[in-house]
C-alpha cells in the first residue's frame, strides 16, 4: 500500500488550511488503498508558545525542536512513496528541507492557498520578520513535480516556476458542514463571523457598516463573533468566542448572515474564501467583499452577495434583515453551490487521480 508523507505546520484539526486542503481528503485516500501520515511541525504545546506573546527563548527551544523533527522526516522519507508539502516544511526561510526530501528521488506535491511570496507575518512574531524569506516560495514550486493552488491568482504565480500546476479549490465537506437546525423565521436576526486572532483584523473592518446597521434596525440584531475570544466591543454588544472543534457546526447555524469583509489588495487575490464557502454550506446567507476569488464563488443575487461601500454592505445586509423568504432562498443556493464545485465530493476523484498520477511519473 503507498505511503504519502504529508508535511505540515500543524496538527490534525488545528489549521483550517490544512483541514480545508488535504486532511478532509484522508479517509477518501485510505479507502482507495494509501496510507496518510501527517508530520506536523509544532506540538500542541509549543504551538501555544510559539505564537504567544514574547518567551522568546522559549521561542528558540521550539524552534530548535521543529529542526530536529524536520531531520527526522528527511532521514525516513524513504519510508514513503510520495511527499507532500503544506505551503512550507520549516517556519523560517530555508529551503533546506525541501531540497533534501527531493533529493530523495520520492516524487513531491507543493500546495498552497495564499499568496505566501508576499510579506505576511503573525503581530506576536513581528521580530522574526527577518528570519522569513517569503520569495522561497518560488523555490519551493520549482523542486516540486506537481504543484497545487487553492485558486488560478495563485496558479498563474506557480506557473512562473512549473510546468505542472493545477487547480483545486478549498473544499467543504458538506457531510460534515450541515444546518444543525433550519433557518426560521424570528424577532432577532444573528449577524456572524468567523476566523482567529490573526484575522480578527479583517473583521474590524465591518465595524463601520454594522455601527450603521445597528442603529438602523436596534435590538433586532445581534452580532457574534468566533474564533478570537479576545476580541469585545461594548457598542454593538459583541464578545468574542473562541473556536470550538466540537460546537463548530452549531455555533455556525446560529448565524442568519454572514458577513467576510475583506481588503482589495494583492495578499487577499490569494484568498480561497473558505468562510464564505463555511457559511454556504451551511445555507447561511452572506455579503463578502468584491475582492479576490469572491467573485467567482458568488453570483450576485442568487447564492450571495458582494459588497465594495459602505453604502452597498448596509444595502444588502439590510435586504437579507427584512426578508426570510430571500434569506432561505439565498441559503437554499448557496449549499447547492459548494456542492457542485467546493465540496469534497464535488473534488475527490480529481483529488486521488492527481495523487496515483503523482506516483506513475
């Protein structure tokens, strides 16, 4: 039975791209004869300390960890058939590993869902800027024989570097991703979002059409936030959540919007719009940003909407708050979307036909 060595960060269920890009697909490949080994780079423990808040020494212990247990992966990658890797093998700029797992002579799979040539770093490891080196990422696509983009902004940059570059989109598993009850109609009306501490930023940019939203429609409206606990705002009533593995779904389908603000600029054209896609599934309504691969994902009107101003979030929001009718409309479409073409099963038999080929090259 082959054997694929899946290098990554994190973690099984801790990093959403990950979960969103390969791990959903480890049941699909064991059943159609592999074996999927995930070697992620942090523990849970140091997971914490590496993206807390200072303990830079402790930051080094990690660090030096994370090394040995890369050259453990080198020294055994002739136990696999194929290697797989997630954005990047090590958190600093070397290509080191890479290159070494290549000159195993395995054959290996790049995938990646953001833009991660470009500068983009965590605020608590703001220090060690200097030790990432963004451009490898060019490197990394080049020793790769086949390369996996989350969307073609960040295939048409792979393909500066390699001739075998596909596309596969970040995936819901909509087995998984189901209404826990159905969307009815009510005197409160639940704004959402979801993320994590690193991308609360982006939330913060509703901030000005909810202010409005608020005051238009008052105590009709609540608004919840998950995925960073940290996070209150005393004027619109919010306190954030943290996320929850076990009450992901349920928290999800208390939303009857959702809402993805996102800024326009060439970090979020490499965004796969994994939440939008969550909210989808889930037959949540929602109005995100005309930014990036949105505007693939939705048709104005029909699965969702996009908004730009404003004037145009508060428009559209607004239409979703006084309809339940176009509400489940909205829904309705919106999981039948994700279902045809950002589903596990909408893209596993493309995912394992990529996968065998890898191996028969």
């Amino acid at each position: 039975m082959p054997k694929i060595l899946f290098i990554a960060a994190h973690r099984l269920n801790r990093s959403p791209s990950q979960r969103f890009r390969f791990e959903q697909y480890f049941s699909y490949l064991n059943a159609n004869g592999f074996e999927c080994f995930l070697s992620p780079l942090l523990s849970e423990k140091d997971d914490r300390t590496f993206y807390s808040e200072g303990n830079f020494i402790n930051k080094f212990i990690v660090v030096f960890k994370s090394l040995i247990k890369r050259i453990r992966d080198v020294q055994k990658a002739n136990d696999y058939d194929l290697i797989f890797i997630q954005r990047e093998a090590f958190m600093t700029g070397t290509t080191f590993f890479e290159k070494k797992l290549k000159k195993t002579g395995k054959k290996v799979i790049f995938d990646f869902d953001d833009a991660i040539w470009l500068p983009n770093i965590s605020e608590v490891n703001k220090k060690f800027e200097w030790a990432k080196t963004p451009f490898k990422t060019s490197i990394l696509i080049s020793l790769s024989d086949l390369v996996i983009a989350g969307n073609q902004y960040l295939a048409d940059y792979a393909k500066k570097y390699s001739q075998n570059v596909v596309v596969i989109p970040t995936t819901i598993d909509t087995e998984y991703h189901k209404r826990t009850k159905p969307e009815s109609e009510k005197d409160t009306i639940t704004i959402g979002w979801t993320g994590s501490h690193t991308t609360i930023q982006y939330f913060e940019l509703a901030l000005p059409f909810l202010q409005e939203i608020k005051r238009k429609y008052g105590s009709k409206i609540s608004i919840k936030v998950i995925g960073d606990d940290t996070f209150e705002n005393k004027e619109l009533g919010i306190k954030g959540m943290a996320w929850n593995k076990e009450r992901e779904i349920t928290e999800l389908s208390s939303f009857d919007i959702g809402i993805m603000p996102l800024p326009d600029d060439e970090w979020v054209k490499g965004k796969c719009g994994l939440k939008a896609l969550q909210y989808m599934a889930l037959e949540i309504p929602c109005v995100i940003s005309s930014a990036g691969v949105n505007g693939e994902i939705i048709s104005e009107g029909i699965n969702g909407y996009l908004a730009k101003t404003t004037e145009e979030w508060i428009e559209k929001i607004s239409l979703l708050i006084e309809d339940h009718k176009l509400r489940r409309l909205i829904g309705t479409q919106a999981r039948k979307t994700v279902q045809e073409r950002y589903s596990v099963n909408s893209q596993k038999e493309r995912y394992l036909e990529l996968i065998r080929n890898a191996l028969k090259k």
